[in-house]
C-alpha cells in the first residue's frame, strides 16, 4: 500500500510538473547557512568553446594529407557554425542583462558527431520579472542565430555543386532533408535539380544548413525552449495546448524518422510540456507581437521532418 501510495504522489506531481513546467520548491533545511553566491569562473566556457571549436573543425575537414590541411581544411565550416552559435547565444546573454535577469556565459557542447557539437546554452540565475522581459530574451536567440544561418545558407548555396548522387550500394554516406526555406534558397539558385542529382553543400552551407535545424528546434513550442517563451509572452497559458499539439506532432513524426524519440523522451524528462508561469507585466506592443509570430513563420520555414536520411 505505501508503495502504491508513493507511486500515485509520483506520477501526481510528475503530471503536474508536465502542465504547469514548475519544480516543487526546494526547503532549506533548518540551521542550514545559505551559501554565498559564487562568481562564474569562465575557464569552463573557454575550455568548452577551444573543445567545440576543435570538434566542429575535424568534422568539417575535407583534406586529410596532413594535421595541418586537415585543420584549414575544416576551419570555413567550424567558424560559420561557432559564430552561429555565438550570436544565438550572446543574444540571449544581452537580452537578459538588458532586463536585469544574471545569466552564465555560454557553455559551449562539443560532441563527436556528424555537427561536431550539440550546441551551446546559457543558465538564467535569477527569475524572469515579466512577458516582455521572456519575449526578448526567448527571441534574441534565435532571430540573429537566422540572420547568420540565412546568409551562411545564400552564400554556401551559392558556392555548392550539383552532382550525381552516390550508388546506394557504396554506404557510407547520407543526405540532409530540406525545410521550406532551403528548398526555395536551392531552386531561386540553381534552378530544378535534374532526377539522380543533388546539391552537395559546401562547408558555409552545411553549417547554415545546422544552424537552421538548431533554430528550429529551439523555436519548438515545449516547456522552456525558445519557441514557447515567445509563444507564452504572446498567448499566455494557450501555450499548453500549443506545446501538447507540438508534441503529439513529433509522435507522428518518429513513425518518419525515429530520431524525433529523443526529442519526444526529452520532452517528457526534461524539458516538460507547460511554460512556468510569468508575470504579465506591461503589454507586448503590436510590433513586438509581430516579431513574434514572426519566429513562429521562421520555425515553420526551418523546420525538416526528416532532417537526416543515411545512405
């Protein structure tokens, strides 16, 4: 019976958790001194930023006659994404010192993967005064992350070749699926693309073309993504039935491609489905509403429902 019991109190607080993104509160244990606020020490993010830098360059190489080629060879794609990162990142860092909310440095994810990284987060350590506050610091993530992707994409779209596609018996390779807005950068470009035939991305591309999956997927209307940030600062509570909408489309999707899992387990792990409540505060303007409905187009553009295919 206690087990059962403690189970129920479990899934109770987990589902509640699920629809209102709040943690129970932590209580200090009595007599127990408060620890003084620690100063960031940004070694960490420097050691993390030299070790993205150097996992992104290796995975960009093309040239392998030597460490040295092979470094040169893979800096055109690890700066364009570093400085994607960068300005998504630093974005949100102004944003939340702009209102007030202490924020960490970026924290820069290397990861041995065909990205060369799982990209880069900021902590806010203190709480978000109001919606307007959320809105800025949710949009000034991903909308200069887009500016840099966009052009990143126009120019490396620009430089990339058309060629035949590779026999299905040579293994070993893999195609990146199009969002909307790549899929019209590529045909303004290049024209139709004849059957057999696909554009192979140069290194500024590739990266843009990464920079526009990071923000669509931080644009995803869940929990504490960006995307829902801006939606909550727009509709308040609606976000909820948004953010459940958003998840059982990504349900869908795994049937299409599996990879949607980790993001559907993350979700219900992590990430959590509800906004936390923020105060309203003042009145987002009709221009800043624009702007915001403006990064849900932009995530409806970047978005690929398959975004890897491999060969």
């Amino acid at each position: 019976m206690a087990a059962m019991n403690s189970i129920k109190g479990f899934l109770m607080r987990y589902f509640t958790r699920l629809n209102t993104g709040m943690r129970e509160p932590v209580r200090a244990a009595p007599d127990v001194p408060v620890a003084a606020e620690s100063k960031d020490n940004p070694i960490v993010n420097i050691i993390l930023f030299i070790a993205t830098f150097i996992s992104t360059t290796i995975v960009g190489a093309t040239v392998a006659d030597s460490y040295f080629d092979l470094f040169i060879s893979g800096l055109p794609y690890s700066i364009t994404l570093i400085l994607i990162l960068l300005s998504h990142e630093f974005g949100h860092f102004f944003a939340a010192r702009r209102f007030g909310v202490k924020s960490t440095l970026p924290y820069f994810i290397p990861f041995p993967s065909l990205i060369g990284t799982m990209g880069a987060v900021i902590k806010t350590k203190s709480p978000i005064p109001n919606r307007r506050a959320l809105f800025y610091i949710g949009m000034m993530g991903p909308v200069p992350g887009f500016i840099v992707s966009l052009v990143s994409v126009i120019i490396g779209i620009f430089l990339s070749e058309i060629k035949p596609l590779p026999a299905v018996a040579d293994g070993g390779g893999y195609l990146l699926g199009d969002s909307l807005l790549v899929s019209f950068i590529i045909k303004f470009i290049h024209g139709t693309i004849p059957a057999g035939h696909d554009v192979f991305l140069s290194p500024y591309a590739k990266a843009g073309w990464f920079g526009f999956l990071i923000t669509s997927l931080n644009l995803m209307p869940i929990g504490q993504l960006d995307g829902s940030h801006i939606l909550y600062a727009l509709v308040g509570e609606k976000q909820l039935f948004i953010g459940w909408v958003t998840l059982a489309g990504l349900v869908v999707l795994s049937f299409i491609w599996p990879g949607w899992i980790v993001w559907i387990a993350m979700t219900l792990v992590i990430l959590m489905v509800a906004h936390p409540d923020v105060p309203e505060g003042v009145e987002l303007t009709m221009c800043e509403k624009l702007s915001g409905w403006f990064c849900i187009a932009i995530f409806i553009l970047t978005f690929v429902p398959v975004p890897i295919e491999f060969l």
